[in-house]
C-alpha cells in the first residue's frame, strides 16, 4: 500500500487513488481516449457521465436566452458564462503574472505554464501537454486521423483550428492588418513576421556566424549552411547547395536566365523577390519607415542600414585596422582601397 493509504498508483503521474475503478477513469486523461460517443454529433468523452450531461444539449430545450445575441442555453451557469464574453468580465486572476480569464478551467490550464506542470502524456511518444485536448489533436499526428474536413476542397485537417485557417484561402478573408501599410494577412502569426520588416527587427540570431534573421523559420534554413552537407553540385562551377530550389536559382548565373519580367519596363530578374523591390519604384511605395525621423525605405535591409546612423552602431569590422563601417559595402571598398586589395 502506498504511505498515503491509497493503495492505487498512476503509473504515469504518481497520482494515488483509493479504488481500481478510480484509477481506470484517472489513466484516461493521459491516455486521451474517448470511447464514450455521442450518437447525434458524433462528438466523444473519456467517461459516460461527461456523456450524459452532453446528450442533455441535444434532448433538452433551452430555456436560458442571452438579451444581447439571443443565444440559448439550458441552465443559467452557461448564461452567466457566456454573458462575461459580452460584458468583458474576467473575474479568475492568475496570482503569478495577472492575467484574467472568464473561466475557471482556463486559470488552471494557465496555471500549469507557470509550474511547468504537463501532466497528459502520449503513450506512443512519450510527451507531454498540459491538458487532454492537447493530447487528443497530436495523437492525431501518431494515428493520421484527420477529423476536419475542407468542404469545398475535401482536404482534412487535424484540427477545427487548422480548418479555419484553411477555409480563408476560398473566402478570401484576411482579416489581420499592418497598421503601417494597411496589408492584410489570413493569419496573425504572418501579420507579426510582417511587422519586422516596418521595425527592421531581426530577433533571430545564428549562434555561429551571428548572422540575424526576421523568423526561426529563415534562421533554421539558414543553419543548415553551416550544419548540414551540401548534397547538390552544380555542373559547372563544382559550388554546392544544400536543396535543389537553391541550385536551380544559382544556375541561372550561368545560363543568364531571368524569368521574372516587370510588366511596366520589362526589366528582367533572377529572383521573384528582386522583381517584387524593383516594382516599388514604379509604385512610389516605401513601406519600411524609420521610427526615429520618419524617412521611409524601399526595402527593409535599407532601413536597417539606416537605422545604425541613429543609433551610432557599427558592425562591420576590418581585420586588418579594426575600423568600423555602418555597412558591409563600406567595408568592401575600404579593404580595397586602404589595403592595397586588388
């Protein structure tokens, strides 16, 4: 018997139980399962009293009706809830960082990022989530299970979460807005990389040649130079590329192909990403603006560069005289000149 008294032990948490069936209900929320099913909305629980209470949303008539958006519930608990996303009331305050919710269940799922506490683990894998919701999407990831399906393309998804965002690509909905420059994006998370190129932010730093980056997702590419072996050899000149989309563009320094034209002067580019800058000289627009005084820039590298005259920061070195420049261009034609580099 375990010192508590409890004589039934999780094997995953360490959580004591005084009865078996206790214990079978408790592995439940580790294990994510749901084997009790709704038979109208197909919609599962890990017990049969979570069950019951659900089939009671289906069978039961709402009496309770919200005065502001007429939606109906079927006890006051769930109106008085509800009525908090009108009203704005927060009334659960976390005692760490105090920040409020208008539920007591999300305090404590928000607790758990403050102790660390992960207490759902996958059997498969072995991680761990802070809650059996979380648990329940990755066991996806193990069984391929798809729930959320597209209905206009038929394409599924993991998540309701990842269908939403799906669903804005045939809506066209871009409901997130630069301040700035006004452009809209389908996802928040863009909208935030976006931003970086306003503030000229790079807050992802290469631990090896210190090179900076707008997201992790440019800085993980960019390890792989310094990480990974360099499978594709071009043809001509033996210089190796770690993917095949980096070969095809380097190649075009020998063939002399530019496939992306400007359809106002037909000035031709290597990259879709030239020809993208180079149009901002057709339109006059200037997106990148300098917090400071206000100038505004074409491209974000050249705001970056001018941002170092305000703040006196000079980061390219000479090796030889230890001289500093603002840009590398600088340094380039110092080492040259000063030098005797030919």
């Amino acid at each position: 018997m375990h010192p508590d008294g409890l004589p039934h032990k999780c094997g995953v948490c360490k959580k004591t139980f005084s009865r078996a069936v206790v214990l079978k209900k408790h592995i439940l929320t580790h294990t994510g399962e749901r084997q009790h099913k709704c038979s109208v909305c197909t919609k599962s629980f890990s017990q049969s009293n979570d069950l019951k209470r659900h089939l009671r949303t289906h069978t039961i008539e709402r009496l309770y009706e919200c005065s502001v958006c007429k939606k109906r519930f079927f006890n006051t608990g769930k109106l008085k809830v509800h009525m908090r996303t009108h009203t704005g009331e927060r009334p659960y305050e976390c005692s760490v960082c105090k920040k409020t919710f208008n539920q007591i269940g999300n305090l404590k799922v928000h607790m758990q990022t403050h102790t660390g506490e992960r207490p759902q683990q996958c059997s498969v894998c072995k991680k761990n989530f802070l809650n059996s919701g979380k648990l329940k999407v990755h066991m996806r990831t193990h069984t391929g299970e798809r729930p959320q399906q597209c209905s206009v393309c038929k394409k599924n998804f993991l998540n309701s979460g990842k269908l939403k965002v799906h669903m804005r690509m045939h809506t066209g909905e871009r409901p997130y807005e630069c301040s700035v420059c006004k452009k809209t994006f389908n996802q928040s998370g863009n909208l935030k990389v976006h931003m970086q190129t306003h503030t000229g932010e790079r807050p992802q730093q290469c631990s090896v040649c210190k090179k900076n980056f707008l997201n992790s997702g440019k800085l993980k590419v960019h390890l792989q130079m310094h990480t990974v072996k360099r499978p594709y050899e071009c043809s001509v000149c033996k210089k190796r590329f770690f993917n095949t989309g980096n070969l095809k563009v380097h190649m075009r320094t020998h063939t002399g192909e530019r496939p992306h034209e400007c359809s106002v002067c037909k000035k031709t580019f290597v990259q879709s990403g030239n020809l993208k800058a180079h149009m901002q000289t057709h339109t006059g627009e200037r997106p990148h603006e300098c917090s400071v005084c206000k100038k505004t820039f074409v491209q974000s590298g050249n705001l970056k560069a001018h941002m170092q005259t305000h703040t006196g920061e000079r980061p390219y070195e000479c090796s030889v005289c230890k001289k500093k420049f603002f840009q590398r261009g600088n340094l380039r034609v110092h080492m040259r000149t000063d030098n005797g580099e030919n």
